[in-house]
C-alpha cells in the first residue's frame, strides 16, 4: 500500500457534513480549548434556510461537569446581551451526548487574522477604521456590562477575554464581540473565585494578574490592548512565556500608537494611554 504524503504519518479524515438536531452541518470553521465550531444551516417551511454557527462542546468535555456549566452559562449570559455589537445567542440544545448553541453567522472573519494578514504585508490599518472598530468593540461591551437577567437584577458582567479573536468583522461592516465563555457574571452556574486568571494573558489586565479583585474597567484595558494593536499592526505584548508576558504587562514602558504610527492624532494617543493605564483608578 502507498504511504500517504507527509511522511508516513496519517492524514486527518476529510471532513463530512452531518444533521445535528434541526441543523445542517456544513463545514467547520474553528474551534477552542472547551468547543468546535460549525457554520450550518438552518431550514424552516416554505423553503426558509439560514444561515447560522453552531458551538458545540468537545466530546471529550462533555461529561466534565464543569465545563458543561461554563457552556451553559455562556448562553445564558448572551440571552440577556440583544446588541448589534455582540453576537446573539439563538439557541442551546443537546441531541444525544452533544450539547450545542445556536449563534448568529457573521459573515467575515476575526480583528486577529485580519491584523496578522496586514502585518505580514508591512501594512497598517487605517486610522479611522481602528477608531470604527474600537468604538464598535466598546458599544457592545457597555451594553455587556450593563446587562441584566430576567428577573431585572444586574448581572455584573466582566467578559475577562476582550482580545483580537474574540472580535468578528462582517464583510457587510459589522462589528461583534464574542466568546462570553469565561465572563464573570451573577447568577453563575459555574462560579469562579476572585483572582482566578482567565482570558488571553496579553490582554489581561494588571489588576488580574496581580489576583486582585477586578471590576469592568479590566476590560476596558483589555480594549486599549486591542486599540493599540490596530493602530500599530503590532503586538503590545508578544511572546507566549508566560512569566516574560506577566513582567511586559506589569512594568513594560507602553509607548504611545504615535511613535509606530506618525498618522495617530495627539488626542488618540491620550485616550489609548489612559484605557492602558496600570492603575485602575
């Protein structure tokens, strides 16, 4: 028999549509640490079809108790988000052993690929859209962090994972925040304690790695991370050792987006410089 290409080393099974639920399944699109992530399609009467993603929780974590928690807590925190900045949760089912959730398609990709691709083009994205881009991310979250349950009480909500991939960009403009799965929030099935560290280390506010207690203005320095980035197309905080990273974040000397960027106004660089901040207050 002919060895396959890479060296004798077996290739990944091409992938195969399949019926999940009420659901299509039609190609994948990515996944994480705690899910697989579908693009589907949803049929209705009448020959209605749409469009939608699936998220389904890793077989291998299914059972785990916890992580079947954090799963649920997700889409019972995006029930009470209805934004155009945030990703909207439309469903949460289980068939069999896989439970899933239903959220809006967004038709694009993520701010991380999108500044990857530019700087390996020696490009920088245009001021104005950065500023388009950021005033979107914040929108969707003030609306997070005002967010509230069914029953009116305020949910507190710390999203904690404000980061480059957890923002979509649609080709028709749109701009969502996604991945609550680590958020902080009343009324949680799976509750964590203060100073537990979640999110992306390189947007991860001062305050959370000192394991202090954080408020919401953790995701707002999380946010000017992600300002800063895309007016310089740089990483503010590179590097993947951990204990290198946590020393950047408390005590590296952040330069202002100007000095990469000359095209970054005075006023811009102020507002960038604030969000980032060591001191909460």
């Amino acid at each position: 028999m002919a060895q396959p290409p890479g060296g004798g080393q077996e290739q990944a099974a091409p992938f195969k549509p399949f019926i999940l639920g009420r659901y299509n399944v039609l190609l994948p699109l990515g996944e994480g640490g705690m899910a697989e992530i579908y693009l589907a399609e949803q049929n209705g009467a009448a020959g209605f079809t749409r469009l939608v993603t699936i998220k389904r929780i890793k077989t291998n974590l299914g059972a785990d108790a916890e992580f079947f928690r954090m799963f649920v807590d997700e889409a019972r925190i995006l029930v009470n988000i209805q934004h155009p900045n945030v990703v909207s949760v439309l469903d949460l089912q289980q068939e069999g052993p896989d439970l899933f959730m239903v959220l809006e398609y967004v038709n694009g990709g993520d701010l991380r690929h999108l500044l990857k691709a530019l700087n390996a083009k020696g490009m920088v994205m245009p001021v104005q859209v950065a500023v388009f881009v950021a005033w979107s991310l914040m929108r969707g979250l003030v609306q997070a962090h005002e967010a509230r349950g069914a029953s009116g009480q305020s949910l507190d909500l710390i999203h904690r994972d404000v980061s480059p991939g957890n923002v979509l960009l649609g080709r028709n403009g749109a701009v969502k925040l996604s991945d609550f799965g680590v958020a902080k929030a009343v009324g949680r099935l799976a509750q964590t304690t203060d100073g537990a560290v979640k999110g992306s280390l390189s947007y991860m506010a001062p305050e959370m790695l000192e394991l202090a207690t954080c408020d919401q203005r953790a995701d707002v320095f999380s946010a000017g991370v992600v300002l800063w980035e895309m007016l310089t197309c740089r990483r503010l905080f590179p590097g993947t050792q951990p204990t290198k990273l946590v020393e950047a974040l408390l005590t590296k000397q952040i330069p202002p987006p100007s000095s990469v960027n000359p095209e970054v106004p005075a006023g811009l660089d102020a507002v960038v410089l604030r969000a980032l901040a060591r001191k909460p207050d």
